[in-house]
C-alpha cells in the first residue's frame, strides 16, 4: 500500500503533452467516487474525504480509508456532525450550523478533483485557514480554475464534474452516483491497458481488470424495453399521517396538487394525490408508473431546473407524490401580472433549455411544455413541473404517435396524426418563446379546432420592433417539418444552444446557477399562497370520496410505489 499522494506524484509526472488528464486519473476519480457512493448508499457519511485518505494498492486500485468520522446519514434537523474534518475540504453549509450529509460528501470530493488535476490542496493560493472559511461563505469562492490553454477535453469535462459537485447550496450538488457515472463515462474514452503505467507498478491482473471495468463503462443506448431505472432503498416509511394538508395549490385531468407541511421536519412540499380508481378506469396505470421513473431519473442528478421528489406513497384508496414546493407560481402568472423583457425572457428560455436537454439526454420527451408548467422558485429560477405526459425510450430516430397536449403548444405532426419524435418539445419551445417575448399566443382561434387549424396553417406574426436574434429562433423553431426544425436533428439541443440569440450565454454559468436571475417573487410568509390560482387556494384542503372499493388485482397494481429519496429525513 502506499499514500495516494505519492502514486499522484508519479502520475502527474507522466502528463502527456497536450495536458489531457492522463487516463489513469480518470479512472482513479471512478474508483474513489464509486466507494464513496457506495457508503451513501448504505445510509453511511465518510466525513473525512481527502487525497491523504485514499491509498492505492498494489495494482493502482484506491482505496478509500480513514472512517474516524464517519456516521450514519444525519436528519436535516441533526447538528451532531458539524465542524469535524480537514478544514479545507469542508462545505460552506459546516460553517453556518449544517451539519454532514451525503452532500458535503460530495462537496469534499470536488475539492479532491482539485487535488488530482492541479497536485494542490484546495486554496493553496490563501495561506490561512480563516481566510479560506471567510472566502467560502462571503464570496462563494471555489479553487481557481486553470487556464483554458492546460485544458484538454477530457480535463475540462473533468473539472465540470467537479463543478457539479460543489455549488455553495447543497441541495444544487449532484450525487455521488451521477458523478460516478459521468466519470466512468469519460473513461470509457480510454482503454486502460491503453494507459502509460507507472513505476512499474502494475500487476499481471490489473489490466485485465480494468479492461473489464472499461468495457463495461462504455455508454450503449439502451432499448426502449430495457429501459430500467434503479430506485434507492427506504430507508423509513412515509405515509399520510406524516404530513398536515394546508392548501389546494392547483387541479389537473388526474388529480389534485396540495400545500402540505411534514410534521417531523415542519417542512413545505407540493403532494400531487391522484386516486387509484380514476387510474385504473381510465387506463393510467403505467403513465403513474412512468411518473415515478421520470421522477427518479431527475433524482439521479438533482437537476437544478427540474421538480425534485421527496417520496411517493400509496393508501388504500390513493397514491401520493411529495414534491418539493415551488412557492413563486408559474410563469402564466407572471406574464399575465407584467410583461417580460426580452432579457428576462432569455433568462428564462436558457434554464428551460438545459432542463429539455436533460430530459432528451435520458430517452424522455416531456410533452407538455406551457408557461403554466414552469414554475418559479423564490430566488428566481425556473423549476419544469408536471411529467404526467412524459414518454420514456424516445432516444434519437425514436418514435411514438399518442395524440396528447395542450392544444396551443402542440406540434403539427402530432394534430396530422403522423409519428413524432422529440422535436416536438422544440415545437412548444418555440411557442413559449412567442409567449414570452410578446404576451401572446403565436396561435390562436376561438377554440381548440380553430387553433388547431391555425397550428396547420397559418404563419406567426411578428412585430417589426422584435429583435431580429428574438424572431429568427422563434421563427427556426416553429418550423412545421420536424426533420428541418431547430433541434430537431441528432445534435438536439446542441443545435439551439448554438443560435445567435445565445451567443453570449455561458452554458456552464446557466446550470451553476451564477447568473443573477431578473426577478424575485414575492411572499409575506412560508404560507402565502397568493402567487397560485385564488380558484384553487381558496378550497379546503380536503380529499373528495371514492366510489368503490379496489379488489386485491387492482391494488396488485401498485405493488412496489412507495419510495423515498435518499436526502429525506431517516
């Protein structure tokens, strides 16, 4: 065994020219990733994550070590796991009473990247210890980056793994797991009997270990059939007496959306409650199912700009979404309360482009995109809300012909009965774009048949004091042909990123959350309802009666529903 920090050394040595991250260092960064999401998903906190408690054995394989701190995962209303560990590889959450989590777990794994890429502990550039606790929490400051010219590709998605890994707010980290996955994925670019060994070290079955490891990395597009998503275990039950229903915030076709407060935590979320008879008589078994998997597909990542899940549950007469809540209303709201400009409307467009993008990258077509399904969070930032119309498998080339939407926002090829594809979320991109640079509609009629016929038929009117770079991306995204329509060809939303209406955004400043949003809204209290639909909020928080009693094959229906996220409360 010897300390990692002297493998590092030999490594570093042997950087090939063009400053590309050497491939055994990618691989490395796989292996402590995965032991410590290994550790999470046994319910554990290491505690004590650095480069000087990872040894390497004799075939170069890590080891994570140095359990000392380690505990079992605190409740968010724990303070028993506040101030331990090396200081420089601390949360910025540790110095204002938060107490250790699976997420500054994470947070110190970035700081290891750090140590990997540069040779440096984090912050070599402030000598002192204070210093650096003053510039984390008053200046948000991260280790400097290097410089642009030392960047390989496989260092820069690299580092953006680690840029993942340590926003300020811990709910904005992605979990060990995802970045595990995209570590390996950037291996899988190098075989490692490829790799130039070092100091004689390694062993006859090391190769052929790694080589295993690397073939089993390399990403593959999975078949619609296959599609499986790995659900973390309970760790307690959730269920109807753990929560206070205080408001209705909103009604949709499949139930109703309610304000509710979790007693233990006292805790704010959005609980969708859909009763099981409504979906077995109208046929909607595996689209809850499918709710659930498109929910747990975000929760791999934690993706900032998309609705995260706390729990689902089921009773003996309905089933229960619990989701975070969103209190700053939808953006139909707000463009109804005031006009957006066009640079509050970029704003908002960026953040919903890298939540379709997501969706798309994980074989998802959301369906249902309308200002009404974009929700605001109190310090300004878009949450996409509502995946009851969402279809799984829909990778590139795939197809699906469900007629399905709201009659505004659907694409031509859906209302001329053709097969689609994801484009059509580019379509209804298109439409909201419309929306929000000009508060209207780019279709419309005096009902749906006429605004159907107007989808077909007729062309968008734009006004001559719309900015050209505006009008020219609405224009490319409402184009009727799916094949010619921005995004929708293979490069997806690559394609839109690429348009000169964005041509000064920093894709990576949008995900991190480092642009300073528009607007906030506002509430008077963690209770105030007033940015949701008074239609709704003023009803009584009640569940209305059920009609029949559910034999034993139905309820088999909903075998294995129940799920809770690793971050609620044990």
């Amino acid at each position: 065994m010897e300390p990692w920090s002297n493998i590092l050394a030999a490594i570093l040595k042997r950087i090939v020219s063009d400053f590309q991250v050497h491939p055994i260092l990618i691989w490395k960064l796989c292996e402590i990733a995965d032991a410590v999401g290994y550790l999470h998903e046994n319910n554990i906190v290491h505690g004590d994550i650095k480069g000087s408690n990872v040894l390497v054995d004799d075939d170069i394989h890590c080891l994570l070590c140095d359990f000392g701190l380690s505990k079992a995962a605190p409740s968010r209303t724990s303070t028993g796991m506040q101030g331990v560990g090396a200081l420089r590889w601390q949360s910025p959450e540790l110095w204002t009473g938060g107490a250790k989590s699976f997420s500054s777990d994470t947070y110190a794994f970035a700081m290891t990247i750090v140590e990997v890429l540069t040779g440096e502990v984090p912050f070599s550039n402030i000598e002192n210890d204070t210093a650096v606790i003053v510039a984390v929490l008053q200046n948000d400051e991260r280790p400097p980056k290097l410089p642009e010219s030392l960047f390989g590709v496989s260092y820069k998605s690299t580092w953006e793994v680690a840029d993942a890994c340590w926003p300020k707010k811990p709910a904005d980290r992605i979990s060990m797991n995802f970045a595990f996955q995209r570590l390996k994925t950037q291996a899988s670019d190098y075989p490692p009997e490829e790799a130039p060994k070092v100091d004689g070290a390694e062993s006859s079955g090391h190769a052929q270990q790694e080589k295993a490891l690397y073939d089993s990395a390399r990403p593959s597009q999975p078949l619609p059939q296959q599609q499986q998503v790995q659900e973390s275990q309970s760790r307690r039950k959730v269920g109807l007496e753990d929560f206070h229903f205080l408001a209705v915030l909103g009604k949709g076709n499949l139930g109703k959306v309610m304000l509710a407060e979790e007693k233990k935590t006292n805790s704010w979320y959005a609980i969708k409650v859909v009763k099981k008879e409504f979906i077995i008589d109208n046929d909607q078994v595996e689209g809850t199912r499918s709710t659930k998997r498109v929910f747990l597909a975000i929760a791999r990542e934690h993706h900032p700009f998309l609705l995260g899940l706390h729990s689902c549950f089921q009773t003996e007469t309905r089933v229960y979404f619990v989701m975070e809540y969103v209190g700053g209303g939808d953006l139909m709201l707000h463009i109804q309360r005031k006009q957006f400009s066009i640079g509050q409307a970029k704003f908002y467009a960026q953040e919903v482009l890298l939540a379709l993008e997501y969706f798309h990258s994980q074989g998802i077509v959301y369906r249902d995109l309308k200002l009404d399904h974009i929700l605001l969070t109190l310090d300004g930032h878009v949450k996409v809300a509502d995946y009851g119309l969402c279809k799984e498998g829909m990778w590139h080339g795939c197809t699906t012909g469900t007629f399905c939407g709201t009659a505004e926002f659907m694409a031509p090829e859906i209302l001329t009965e053709q097969k689609y594809g994801r484009a059509v979320d580019w379509w209804a991109f298109g439409v909201i774009l419309y929306q929000m640079f000009l508060g209207q509609s780019p279709f419309r009629g005096d009902d749906e048949d006429e605004v159907f016929d107007a989808i077909i038929e007729d062309e968008p009117l734009y006004p001559i004091t719309m900015p050209r770079d505006a009008m020219s991306i609405v224009q490319k995204l409402l184009i009727r042909d799916p094949n010619r329509r921005l995004g929708g060809g293979e490069g997806d939303a690559e394609e839109i990123k690429r348009h000169r209406f964005f041509k000064d955004t920093n894709w990576g400043d949008v995900l991190n959350k480092r642009i300073p949003p528009p607007y906030f809204p506002t509430v008077t209290s963690t209770t105030d309802t007033s940015n949701f639909d008074a239609e709704f909020t003023r009803q009584l928080p009640t569940f209305t009666p059920v009609h029949r009693r559910l034999s034993a094959q139905d309820q088999a229906e909903f075998q294995d529903f129940d799920w809770v996220a690793d971050w609620a409360d044990t």
